[in-house]
C-alpha cells in the first residue's frame, strides 16, 4: 500500500497537482511509515504561526505590486540614466542599477523585464549596442536585486531557517543578518557585469558605429531626483528602520506598504482607489500561495528530523565528499539546476530543510549559505534551457528562446564567477553582519 502511495504521489506531481499537495502527502505517508499519529500534520502547519517575521511577508510583496502597477519603473530608469549615463559604457550600467533596485522594490524577476524591458532594449539598440547584446543584458539584469533589501526570498530562507532552529539546537538565524549578508554580493554581481559590458564594448565603436555617453547634465539630474522624490526615501525607510534597531522586520515592512500606499496612490496618483482592491487581491493570492507552501513544507521538515533523514544524508555524503570545497561544488551545480527547473520560492521550500543540517555539519554558516542558495537561484533564472526568464524575454521582445540562450551565456558565466567569489570568499557575505 504504502509503495503505491508513493507511486501515486509522483504520478500527480507529474500531471502537474499542486506542489503543497504532494509535500503535504509525502508528509502524511512519511508519519504513517514511522507510526505518528497524523494528527501532528496540524501542530506542524499551524507551528508557522509563531513566526514573528512571518507578517513581513504579505506588506513586501503588497508593496512591490503597488510599485509594480505604478509608473516606478519610468523614473528608475530616467534616474538612474541622468546620474550614471555619463559613464562608459553608461547605458549598460544604467539598465543593471535600474533593474536591480526594481527588483528589489517589487521583488519580481520577470515582472522587471515585462516593466523595464521595453523601456531597456529600444534605448540600448539606439544607443548603438548590438541586439545581441542588449537581448542578454536586460534578460540577465531581471533578476538582479533579489540579495537587496527587502528580500522576499531571503525573508522566505530566514522564516524556514528559524523554524529549524528549534528542531536542529542551531542559533536563529535574523533576518537582519541576512540582508546586511545580501548587500556585497548584490554589489559584486552588479560590478563584474558592468565590468563586462565595459570590455564588452571596448575599441569606442561596435557594428561599425560608436556607442555614445550620455553628456552628464546637471539640471536633468535634479529633474529626475524631484520625480523620483517620494520613491528614493523609501530604500532609507527600510534599511534605517530595520538596522538602525528602531523597527523590527515586521514594522519596517507595514512602514514600507503604508508609505508605498500613500506614494503611489494619493501622492503620484498613479493607482486609483478603484483599482487597489484587484492589487490587494492579486498580491494576496500570491502570498496565500507561498504559505500555503511554507506550511506544509514545515510538516515535512518535522517528518525528516523524525526519520534521521538529514543525519543519513550527511553520513552518505561524508562517505563521498569529505572536502567542505568539493560539497560546496556539489551544492552550485544542485542549486543551479534546481534554479532552473523550479520556482525560486518552490526550490527553496524544498531543499532548505534537507541541505542546511548537512551544510552546518562541513561548518558552513547559515546565513552565509542563506546567500549562496539566493544568489545561485538568481543565476538559475537565466539558465538554459528553461530558465524562467528566458521564456518571459521571449514573449516580452518576441524572440526564439534559442536566440535568447545564445544572448545571455556570457553573462551567466560573469555571474558564475560572482558565486564561486561569494561562495569560497564567506567574508563577502558575513562581514558586515560581523
């Protein structure tokens, strides 16, 4: 009986059922094999309730949506063009700093190549740059930003980690940390590719025509900061709130919603009162998802700390690996492929509970790891061949995703070597938590 469960269990995961429903089933056949009462399944879900981050979750992704249907991305980019356009290789520089604070506000990949993408591609082809080239940079640029504050996959890692804590006698990991953590790999993922696109465009001239700066203009950089003016202050909300000690993580969150509510709505007036229930809505679906998921993902961890499975793991992998370098390999080459194949909120869910037991056992800081899992799941979005950002930029611009695999592997190698730097040089992650 129990063989066909199991047997079951794939065969709906393959026709697509719902992904808390395999979890919670693997959960309930996993307490029946050990005997458990099932009864625990509902002290297991209702145990995310004690999270106090928890609440953070539904106001930073309410937030981002607001941001995401208003006029954000516009001004990001005229900023951002008016202050660093200048520079060589400006206009490249502008779409990796525009697209990685739009991420980060919104904390959508492809939702900031649907918003900037159109505003990107037409700017850096007439600016001379080879559609190639452009094609792969904004597809790349997507998900940069979500190692920046305010981190909903971060949030996520942390909420999990903390939940395991208790489970594994491990110090809770703060979601402070790991935001202070994302800071440096975020800036060293941002200047490797702009170091890139710098060489990528060397000899002043590509396609026969030379790729022009912007001339720095003062007074348009004082026009697009008064623009900008009621959404620049909002980084400083949360970073100054949150480490300053002043706000916890959950109060700098409703600070954050109620002063994008309050922006975008009755100061930019972008958003009408309409049509902030059907955001309300959308954003809620969203996260009702997401916890749905992280619920149940909780029962199943609390089933394999029952059955020894990360002890087992660890004694397995010990036999084969007994570098903390060569696990660490190991590790990128899972995670990429995970990043991928699953929804970085899915992938997370699933394999946080059975990889950070055996990471803290090769030494392995959890908080450190909480940024390789990130960063590596950024990576994921754009690797072949079904990155999930690769087929959003193919129905964006209309191009073949064979056109778009081609375009973006020699940024994908940049940023591969940015997670071997953050991964084997911890210091780039922890020392500002330190």
């Amino acid at each position: 009986m129990i063989t066909a469960a199991i047997i079951l269990l794939v065969v709906l995961a393959l026709m697509g059922a719902p992904l808390y429903a395999i979890i919670l089933g693997g959960a309930a056949l996993g307490f029946y094999t050990l005997e458990i009462e099932l009864a625990v399944l509902h002290i297991d879900i209702y145990q995310l309730s004690n999270s106090v981050v928890l609440m953070a979750l539904p106001l930073f992704t309410f937030a981002g949506f607001l941001l995401s249907e208003s006029k954000t991305a516009d001004r990001m980019l005229r900023l951002s063009q008016a202050a660093f356009g200048w520079m060589p290789g400006g206009m490249a520089f502008v779409s990796l700093i525009a697209c990685a604070f739009f991420t980060a506000l919104t904390g959508g990949s492809g939702v900031t190549i649907v918003a900037l993408g159109a505003l990107l591609l037409p700017a850096l082809v007439k600016g001379n740059y080879p559609e190639k080239f452009s094609l792969g940079l904004v597809t790349s640029s997507g998900s940069l930003g979500l190692l920046l504050v305010p981190s909903v996959p971060l949030l996520i890692y942390g909420i999990i980690a903390q939940q395991m804590s208790q489970q594994l006698d491990m110090p809770s990991v703060e979601i402070v940390d790991l935001y202070l953590a994302g800071l440096v790999p975020a800036l060293l993922m941002i200047v490797l590719l702009y170091g890139y696109c710098v060489w990528a465009t060397r000899g002043s001239a590509m396609n026969g025509k030379a790729v022009p700066r912007q001339p720095f203009d003062f007074r348009e950089l004082v026009d697009a900061l008064w623009e900008a003016r009621w959404e620049l202050p909002l980084p400083l909300v949360v970073l100054g709130g949150i480490f300053s000690g002043f706000l916890v993580v959950s109060e700098a969150a409703a600070v954050t919603a109620l002063y994008v509510l309050v922006a975008e709505v009755f100061l930019y007036k972008e958003i009408s009162l309409r049509k902030l229930p059907s955001i309300m809505r959308d954003s809620m679906i969203m996260v009702g998802g997401i916890l749905l998921i992280l619920a149940v993902a909780l029962a199943f961890t609390d089933y394999l700390v029952y059955a020894g499975v990360p002890e087992k793991l660890f004694t397995l992998i010990q036999t084969h690996v007994e570098s903390k370098i060569t696990f660490l390999i190991l590790l990128n080459i899972l995670l990429l492929l995970l990043g991928a194949l699953l929804d970085i909120f899915a992938a997370l869910v699933i394999m946080v509970p059975l990889i950070l037991p055996v990471a803290l056992r090769y030494g392995i800081d959890p908080v450190h790891l909480g940024v390789i899992f990130v960063a590596n799941m950024q990576i994921g979005y754009i690797t072949p061949p079904v990155g999930m950002n690769l087929f959003i930029a193919s129905y964006r611009f209309k191009k073949k995703v064979t056109e778009l695999f081609a375009s973006t592997i020699p940024f994908m190698l940049v940023l591969i070597v940015a997670l071997l730097m953050i991964t084997y040089i911890p210091q780039l992650s922890l020392w500002l938590v330190r």
